[in-house]
C-alpha cells in the first residue's frame, strides 16, 4: 500500500509552487524545492550515478552514526506518521531529548533504549527497535502477566518450576523491586493504550538474562499470602501458541464444550483445520471465538460464514504527503469488501478478545463490531491497526510503525480506543489460584444465554 508516484508535466505555460521553506531553529532555514525540472535522462543537472551506500556498514560505536540514526528516524515519523493528531505528544521535544542521550555511548544495547524511548513517544502498539545486538531470548518454564495490577504467576509448566503456583504474586525479578523494573520496561514500550503497554511490559519482564540463563523470582505465595519465598528457575528457548505458553489455560483448538457448543481458538487454527471444522460448525448451537492473541488467515474467512450479505473492512487509509510536516496530506481508502460464504452458521457465537489482540486481529474484530456479528466477551483491544512500515538505519538497528491511517467503520477514533467489550470482564488472581479462564466461561456463560 505504500508507493511513490512522480508526476511529469511539461515545463512551459504553468506557473510551479514556491519552494517549501521553514525555519528549524533561529537562525537556520529550510528551502525544500516541490518540483524539479527533468529530461529524458532523468534530473538536471545530471550528475553521476553514487556507488553502493556503506551506511549500513557503520557502527553505532560512531557519535555520527548515532546522531544521524535519531535525526533520520525523528524526521520519518514527523512527515509520515499518521497518528499526530490523536496523540498528547509534543513530538519537537522528543528530538533534543534523543539527541543528548545518543551523543554519549556505553554499548549498542544502550544506544537501541534511545531509539525505543524515542518510538514510545509515538504510542504507537506496532512501534519496535530490533538489533543485530540483541541476545537470544530466554524464558522461565512459567507464565507471567498482570492481573488486577498485581504481577503474577499464572500458569507452570508441570515439573520444571517447583515452589512455584498460579496465583502467586511476583515482588522482585532478579533481585529489583517490581514496581522498578515494570517502570523501566514500560518506558521502553510503545503503545497507544494501556492494555497493550501491559501486555508488552509483561512480555518484557518474562525474559530471562541471556548471560545466566536463569532467572530470580521472589514471591508471595497465593496459599500463603503476607509471606514471601524466593525461587530460583531454568530458562529456555520460548514457544509459542502451544497450551502451556498461553496465560490462561485453553482447550483443545477446535473443541466441543457442551453437546452443540464448540470452542475455537483462531490463534491456533490453521487453515486446513478451519476447513475439516466447516461441516461441525454449520449444525452447531454456539460457537465460541477465541481472538486473545493474533489470529492466522482463518480470521476473516469466519466472518463470511456469519453473514448472508456483504460487509466490509473498516477505513484503512493511506496518506499522500505532498509536503513537509504533514501539512498537505490526503488520505485515500483502502478498505475492502467481505462476501458471504457458504454455509451460513446460524449458531449463537461469541467472540473473546483482550489487550493482546492487535492489528489484523482488530481488524477481525472491528467487523465483528460494526455489523454486530456476536457477543464480544473480556477487554478492549490494543488499539492499534493499519499495515506495519518498517525502516532501516544505519548501525543495525530496524525499526517499525504503523504507517496506516485506519479509522472504525463509522469514520470514528480507533487508534487508542480499540474493540470494546460488549460484555467486560477480567481475570482475578482467586481465579488464576484455582486454574480457570474466566473470560472463556464468561463467554460460555453468554452463548448459552443469548437468544438466536
């Protein structure tokens, strides 16, 4: 969706815009020519072509490369960055503050927290800073997330975290007081609600240190609460969307809970499995939609079984910036249409959702939405949707943000609002203690309750 078209028209009869010209601070002027004057060949006056960018090869051991790194990205975000106006950020500010941090230097992974802090100033949930620096991740066999602002145990793997529980609240990582270390991860983290920063911070906070492969917990056990215990733990490779990585318990992928109710986790279905599960789902009574995480392609191919007429996306809009400073920008449609498929699912259905589902997932549940196609049982969303754009500075360092302007189907705010629960609730730390989801029983509850 991101391209750049060059108009060509004839020099003579036509009067051509002024340059663009403004000041950058007292004392210094930009004059930015909007047109330039071309032949055949290409630009005048013609010039030989450059040899290959060593850019990429620098170092940001090198107080040049740094300063450029802020001032290229800084500059990316403030001519194209869609998101401008919904934001509290006072975006001038944010350069000065990342230049004095970058001019000094005590190692790569120093430098790439001056180009995170600088990317969370955008509150922007698909905004990241990779390296070629970067350590491998590691990981305790247990999960952790934030329920009710508490910090906590929530899952373990079976007999690799002994001393450790659901339910158990977590007060210092590695020897740091919680509230330290979850200050210093959030700084980190850009994202446009709090749901997402949370999910980030807890994502964050799970890594282990890549040097000891190990990590510290001390903790309040849920058994006995007001008294704390310290436990030392393994770490390993991470994997993803299997059970016991979730931070709730989850059945089956496709499951039948009750005679006539299925349970599907678009987070781990697959399409083959979507396909072999059509059949089922057509004589169901009700049907349960996981979305707490990011859905495969099966996502919007469930909606065309939800519907006898045509819907569509929400307004994904692409912005043309003709000058500087976004300051003649138009933003085009494109959004696209959902065609209903057979066989129609006249079931009853829920969808379950949360802070972890962003993007393309809240794409998916901004038609679910918007032509009102179930029960939306948990949280709001993360907020933040539109294609990923990402860029590469010299150094090493990648960056991505969202480069899409997307608005909810009625032209209303999306980025920092999100999918809202039509049916709110949350887990709580006696629920984790006991091993249940709540929200799926929420959920089960509702499509046993709702009326076809």
């Amino acid at each position: 969706p991101y391209k750049t078209e060059r108009e060509r028209k004839p020099a003579t009869g036509g009067k051509f815009p002024e340059p663009f010209e403004a000041e950058l601070v007292p004392g210094v002027r930009a004059s930015v020519p909007l047109v330039l004057y071309v032949d055949s060949a290409g630009t005048l006056p013609h010039a030989p072509l450059p040899g290959p960018s060593l850019l990429y090869e620098r170092s940001a051991e090198d107080r040049a490369t740094r300063l450029a790194d802020v001032i290229i990205a800084w500059n990316i975000f403030e001519h194209f960055y869609p998101y401008f106006d919904v934001l509290k950020t006072d975006w001038f500010a944010e350069l000065p503050k990342a230049l004095r941090t970058a001019a000094t230097y005590s190692g790569p992974a120093d430098f790439q927290k001056t180009l995170e802090r600088l990317v969370a100033a955008l509150q922007d949930g698909h905004g990241r800073v990779g390296s070629s620096h970067q350590g491998a991740m590691l990981r305790p066999p247990l999960t952790l997330d934030w329920v009710q602002d508490q910090f906590l145990v929530t899952r373990v793997q079976a007999g690799k975290a002994e001393g450790v529980a659901p339910g158990d609240r977590v007060f210092k990582i590695d020897g740091k007081p919680l509230e330290q270390a979850a200050a210093e991860a959030r700084s980190l983290i850009s994202g446009a609600t709090r749901q997402w920063i949370d999910h980030r911070s807890a994502d964050e906070l799970s890594n282990c240190n890549p040097a000891t492969r190990r990590m510290t917990l001390e903790i309040e056990p849920y058994t006995h609460q007001g008294t704390t215990k310290t436990v030392e733990l393994d770490c390993a490779t991470p994997r993803f969307k299997v059970p016991e990585t979730y931070t709730e318990p989850r059945p089956e992928k496709l499951a039948e809970l009750e005679p006539g109710i299925f349970y599907v986790d678009l987070d781990r279905v697959k399409e083959d499995d979507w396909t072999a599960a059509v059949p089922t789902l057509e004589k169901a009574k009700g049907i349960i939609f996981d979305m707490r995480g990011y859905p495969g392609q099966p996502g919007i191919e469930v909606l065309a079984h939800l519907t006898g007429t045509t819907i569509r996306s929400a307004k994904f809009t692409v912005g043309s910036a003709a000058m500087p400073d976004r300051l003649d920008t138009t933003y085009h449609d494109g959004g696209w249409p959902v065609q209903p498929q057979k066989p129609y699912f006249n079931a009853r259905r829920v969808f379950l959702t949360d802070g972890r589902a962003i993007s393309y997932a809240e794409t998916v549940m901004g038609i679910v939405e918007a032509f009102k196609l179930g029960e939306i049982v948990g949280g709001p969303t993360a907020g933040t949707n539109g294609n990923v754009n990402p860029f590469r500075l010299p150094g090493g360092y990648n960056i991505s943000w969202t480069g899409m302007k997307v608005l909810k189907h009625d032209g209303s705010q999306h980025h920092g609002i999100g999918i809202l629960p039509t049916v709110p609730v949350a887990r709580t730390r006696q629920g984790v203690a006991e091993g249940k989801d709540e929200i799926l029983l929420k959920g089960l509850e509702v499509v046993k309750s709702v009326p076809k």
